[in-house]
C-alpha cells in the first residue's frame, strides 16, 4: 500500500512544464519541502533587484548609507530600459522611495540609482553584489548590472534565490517590508505591485517578480500561515499569471497538512542541492517570437486562466483529488489570483529630499502638475500636425467649400494650421480657389487683408448680404 501511495503521489505532484524550475523550502530551517530543476542555472531577470535591495539594505543597517538620503538620477540611469520611472538626468530621488519604486513598479531606473548611490558605478556595485552572493553560499549566481536587464554573465538559480529570500528575512527584519508593498502612488498615478499573490494569496508577504524574454516570467514568493513561513521559487513561466498560479499552488503543497509527508523522500536543505553544472535555458523563442510578442518587462497584462495553463491545471487537481477528504475544500488558486481586489493604501512616493506633512503634500502636488503638463504636451503634439500635413489641409478644404453653413470654421482652421500655410493654399490649389470665385463677397475678403484672423471675423456680416 506504501508503494502505491507513493507511486500515486509521484504522479500527481509534478504537473510542471519541464522549461520551468521551481523550489518550496522552510523559510525558517532552510528544509526543502519540494524541487524540480532546482538547482539548473537560470537567467534572473528582475528578481535580481532582491540582491539589489539586500546590499542597499545592508549598507542602511550598518549605518554607511540612510533610507533619507538623496540621489541623483545619471544620465546611465535615464537611459535604462522599462520598466522604469522615466525621471530625467539630475532628478533626485531619497533612498527609500528609490527602493519602493524598484520593488513595486521594478523600475530599472531606480535600480541603478541605488547602485551609483552605494558602489559608486553599476561595476563597483555589481561587485558588492558578488561579494555578498558568495559570503551567503549562492554559489551559482553571478551579476554584472542591478536590474537584471540582459547582460552576459548575469545568472542565477532557484537554489541561490531561495537562499537570499531566507537571509532577507534574517537578516533585515527591520526593512523587509520593502518586499511587501501593496502598491506605490506617484503624483496622480498608481502602480500595483507587480507579484500578484501581494494581497490575493492568504499570508503573501514578499518577495520579487522577474522577466526578460531569455528567462521567462519568474518569481520569488514568501507566505505564512499559522506561524509558519515558507519560499516560493518559480523560473520560466509563460506569463505573470502563470507564475503566480504555481506559486500558490506550490505554497498550498506546502502548508498542506495532509499527514502524507512520511511518504516524500527527504530532501535535505537548500543549501546543500547540489548544483547543475549546465547552460542557462534560453526561451527567446518561446517568449518573445513574432507570434508572441511580449516586451522585455515585468508588466504582464496577460489574465490567464488555469485551464489555459495545461500543466497547472493538472497538478491543481490532482493534489486535490489525492488529498480529498484529508483537509477542508479551498478556493483555487486560480480563482484567488483571478478575483479582483483591493490594491490598499499605496505608499506614496516622490522626487526630491525627504519630506514631511505640508512639505509631502506640496511635493505630490509638484509632480502630479508635472505629469499633467507632460500629458497635454504630448496631446498636443499628436494634436498639431507639421505644415501642409494631411489633417489640416482637410480641414482648411472644407471650411472654403462651405463658408456659409459654419461660420466657426475658419476659427478651426487656424488653430490646426499656421497662418502662412493658409495663406498659401489658394495658390498651390487653384481648382480650390475657383470654387469661392463664384461668390465675389466672400472671395474679396481674404485679399482685402494680409492676415486670415482678420478676415475671418467679418465673414458673418457679409452672409446676409449674400
């Protein structure tokens, strides 16, 4: 009977895609309860940004750096690749809202920011960040850049992020809930955080989501329940839903007490796996090829559902069915990550030094007006075609063709097109110019004046008189 209930366990647990990795371990002992493919090496996208906020976390603790310093948005940092904040070269910016901003938004920006701010360049930085992965046993981890855009070099596994989860959480109590943030609000915009489990999944409270179209949509998770803490490693999944979902079906394995563990083989702890030495799988085509298009960004709107998920679905109800009649029926996973929620109070974030009661409130109120204008800008400029384009000169067209009908029309006319260019038009289209010829009174007013405003004021007078 032993075998059979282990050869049925077997059977029912994996479900998984075999381009994905994925890990469950004890926050607390470092005891892995679940792995597939856990140690293989994977490119880390930006769940890199945990090592990031770990060595500027660091560095606060020790007192070498303060979460109300302020930094200096680079001309490097401007320059990286969305996701990000946008702000210019020479925009300033506290530590902590730097630090929000990364974790929530994953704002590439503001992770280099961070790494100029503490190492004084992306190199000096990515060698603390080196440093820091070897002094915590993540033997298979490099990094060349904060962010985890692509970069040669630049890897990882579901061991190493397991292990740096677990020294967040040991290490930096204090500060670990930068790894929680609902959601962040900047000037009038709000951005929920991108690890969807944050206020969906019963005890979700960390970590990080990651995405480049080589690695896939991976994600590093943290939940309690009843005390007990556990971590969530998922690399390579087809979307930021799919991610999720197995996630939380990892977790819920995990916190199952089902009286079956006595079937699984122990699995030792984490930092004893014993490391792949392979190539980092590339999914560029599965990811990113003309049939599905996705940008190089953790910004998923992707809503899929588990019975579009073949692998999920299967280890969702198989675990189910296996376990039936030994714990109380529970929501899907599936159905707790697709409900919609409150996103909660959104911590606000700002440029500038740090600031407080009216001083905060007037900082908003800055950058909100400043997204405003930027807004209107760019309306107006989609708004307001060149000289002699096609819009305008349409326009221009049926406000000479029918004068009489809409009188307001030659005020249009000259807030789509510059005065000069009207003026031109009865010259370079004389088909259209012989149109208002037949109507002396009208005709006679564009030349009696060298400025179209003027002419288009005595216009209404002149039709009764037609």
């Amino acid at each position: 009977m032993k075998f059979i209930a282990v050869a049925a366990l077997a059977l029912t647990l994996p479900g998984i895609a075999r381009a994905e990795a994925w890990l469950v371990v004890e926050a607390d002992t470092g005891r892995v309860l679940q792995a597939d493919n856990a140690t293989m090496p994977w490119y880390p996208a930006s769940v890199t940004k945990i090592m990031t906020a770990y060595v500027t976390l660091k560095a606060v603790k020790e007192g070498r750096l303060s979460l109300e310093r302020t930094l200096t948005v680079s001309p490097v940092a401007a320059s990286q690749s969305p996701s990000k904040m946008g702000f210019r070269p020479g925009t300033l910016v506290t530590v902590e809202n730097a630090l929000a901003m990364m974790m929530v938004k994953s704002a590439n920006d503001m992770a280099v920011v961070l790494a100029e701010g503490v190492g004084g360049s992306v190199d000096g930085f990515s060698a603390m960040m080196n440093q820091t992965a070897q002094r915590l046993g993540m033997t298979q981890s490099t990094y060349v850049n904060p962010n985890g855009l692509p970069a040669d070099g630049q890897v990882t596994s579901a061991r190493d992020l397991a292990i740096l989860a677990r020294a967040v959480i040991r290490d930096l109590p204090e500060y670990e809930y930068f790894m929680h943030i609902p959601a962040i609000r900047f000037g009038r915009r709000t951005t929920a955080n991108f690890n969807r489990l944050i206020g969906r999944y019963p005890g979700a409270d960390g970590f990080k989501t990651g995405f480049i179209c080589a690695s896939g949509y991976n994600l590093v998770a943290s939940a309690t329940r009843n005390g007990k803490r556990l971590i969530a490693v998922v690399l390579g999944s087809s979307s930021g839903q799919a991610r999720a979902v197995r996630a939380a079906q990892l977790l819920e394995r995990g916190f199952g007490n089902t009286g079956l563990s006595w079937l699984r083989p122990s699995l030792g702890s984490v930092d004893s796996l014993a490391p792949i030495d392979a190539t980092p799988p590339n999914l560029r085509e599965e990811m990113c090829n003309g049939k599905r298009r996705r940008p190089a960004t953790d910004e998923d709107s992707d809503s899929v559902t588990l019975a579009a998920n073949g692998g999920a679905s299967g280890g969702e109800t198989g675990v189910s069915f296996f376990t039936a009649g030994l714990q109380a029926p529970m929501p899907k996973p599936s159905e707790l990550l697709l409900a919609d929620y409150p996103v909660g109070e959104p911590m606000v974030v700002y440029t500038g030094p740090k600031k407080s009661g009216a001083g905060l409130i007037a900082a908003v109120a800055t950058d909100s007006e400043k997204q405003t204008s930027r807004r209107g800008k760019r309306s107006r400029v989609a708004a307001k075609k060149p000289d002699g384009a096609a819009e305008p000169k349409a326009a221009e067209t049926r406000t000479a063709a029918r004068p009489e009908q809409k009188p307001a029309k030659p005020k249009v006319q000259h807030a789509l097109a510059k005065p000069e260019a009207a003026a031109a038009k009865p010259a370079d289209k004389p088909a259209t110019a012989a149109k208002p010829a037949a109507k002396p009174a009208t005709a006679a007013k564009p030349a009696a004046s060298a400025k179209p405003a003027s002419t288009a004021k005595p216009k209404p007078e002149a039709k009764p008189a037609g």
